[in-house]
C-alpha cells in the first residue's frame, strides 16, 4: 500500500483530464488519511479515513 499524496499527481490545468478530474481535493479536505492500494491483476483501489 502507498500513501497517496498531492505531489503525486500532476495538478496543472494542462493536465486536468490526465487526473481524472479534482475530486481527490476533496478526498484530502475530508479526510484525515488517504491512500492507495494498486491492484496487480490492474487498476487500484483508492481509500479514506473520513473526519468526524
């Protein structure tokens, strides 16, 4: 598993649809912790631990 922070993505208006969008801003404002689990048959799964 591997934190997912900001840094790890490219969060320029030039490469807004190579993120898949802003909704991790959100993520990261509602949580308190986050991450990312990369799938090895493919894809991730992308988790949160949510503020009270």
């Amino acid at each position: 598993m591997a934190e997912l922070t900001l840094e790890d993505l490219d969060l320029s208006e030039d490469a807004f649809d190579d993120n898949g969008g802003w909704g991790l801003h959100i993520v990261q404002a509602l949580s308190t912790k986050c991450g990312v689990i990369r799938d090895p048959a493919g894809g991730k799964w992308v988790w949160s631990r949510m503020r009270p």
